[in-house]
C-alpha cells in the first residue's frame, strides 16, 4: 500500500465522513423490495422492539426502520 493512500474498513476513515452517506430515499435500487438479509436483520429489531413491521418494505424502507429500531435498542 502507498504513503498517503485512502483506504476503507478497519481504521474507519470514511466512515465518519457523513457527506459520504447517501439518503436512502435517494437510492437508485431504494425502490426495489428489502432483500432477504434486511428483512431477517428487521425481523429481529422489530421483534425485540415489540413491533409489526408489513413484509413488503422497499429497500430504502426497510433502511430507514432499521436505522430507527437500532437507535431505539441503543445497537
């Protein structure tokens, strides 16, 4: 690896930088049903919450109800 190189992952130098996150309402794919790893991850959140979430989120949907349900179980 070079001197000075950007780099991502374990020193977590991009992850801090929040112009880097996109919206999900902004998402290209945002539009197309949550994928089976979202959905067991919400299933989980929203039962540990005491929730009921509908099955057929989008993407950008699903998202947006993990990030809430994560800063509500203070994951």
């Amino acid at each position: 690896m070079e001197p000075g190189q950007e780099t991502i992952g374990a020193t977590g130098a991009a992850s801090g930088d929040s112009a880097l996150e996109k919206d999900p309402s902004e998402w290209v794919s945002g539009d197309d049903p949550m994928t089976e790893s979202q959905k067991s991850y919400l299933d989980t959140l929203a039962r540990e919450a005491g929730e009921v979430l509908p099955a057929d989120l989008t993407k950008a949907e699903a998202s947006e109800h993990i990030d809430r349900l994560k800063g509500a179980s203070g994951s």
